[in-house]
C-alpha cells in the first residue's frame, strides 16, 4: 500500500484526481484508489518499483522502446477510452513492473478536452518527447 499526501490541495482537487485514477484503474492503467479521507491522504495499491526516471534516467532516449510505446498507449488510452487528458507525461509519473507500464499521479489529470501535446503526440503515432510544460 502507497499513501500519498495530499494535505496541500483542495476537498475538490483530491476528488478529481480519485475519480480520473479510479477511471484509469478500472482499465488496469493505475494501481487501485483503496480509501481516502478527501482531505490529507490517498491509500492506493503500491507497485514495487521505482519510477522510470530512477531506473533508466531522465532523458527520452535512454527509455527502452518498449516502454516508451506502453506510456503512448496508456496516454492514448486515458484519452480516448478514460476521457482523461493526462499531460503530466514525465518518467517520474510512470512505473515499469514485471514488463507492464504503470501511470501514476493523477494531480494534473483532467477530464479531457483538447490539449496540444496530446494531439500533436497522437498524430505522430509515437512518444516522441516529454511534456515541455512538465518539466
């Protein structure tokens, strides 16, 4: 189990990410929300491995393939079957374990709307950059 401390938002923002992180656990894309109070913590599954970022570094090209061809569709997926627009798309937000991406952090998520990253991702095919805006 992973709680996160959410202390520093509002009732509304903890309510928002539960709901976009529950949508995405349904599709098996994000460990499971287990409980919240809606005001200091979130208890979800924990996933037992570190981040892409500490396992592979920082940089686009030192991500395996395969991996960067899971975040694409996961995102693709949040997208277009979650409707959640997740622009966070940063290695720290994705966890690799057993051969399966895991997306993470759901603070930024929104309910979709059109978001130029995501698009300009979607219509290349492939994950190509990270997300300048979440640097």
């Amino acid at each position: 189990m992973f709680i996160k401390d959410v202390s520093s938002r509002t009732e509304k923002q903890i309510r928002d990410e539960v709901e976009l992180q529950t949508r995405a656990s349904r599709k098996n894309l994000a460990p499971k929300i287990l409980k919240t109070d809606y005001n200091t913590y979130i208890k979800m599954e924990k996933i037992p491995e570190m981040c892409i970022a500490d396992k592979y570094g920082e940089h686009i090209r030192d991500i395996p393939k395969y991996i960067l061809t899971e975040i694409y569709n996961i995102i693709y997926r949040l997208y277009y079957e979650c409707d959640i627009e997740y622009v966070d798309v940063t290695p720290y937000n994705f966890i690799e374990y057993e051969g399966k991406v895991w997306v993470i952090d759901f603070g930024d998520a929104k309910p979709v709307k059109k978001d130029y990253y995501l698009e300009e991702v979607f219509n290349n095919g492939c994950l190509t950059g990270w997300n300048p805006e979440f640097k």
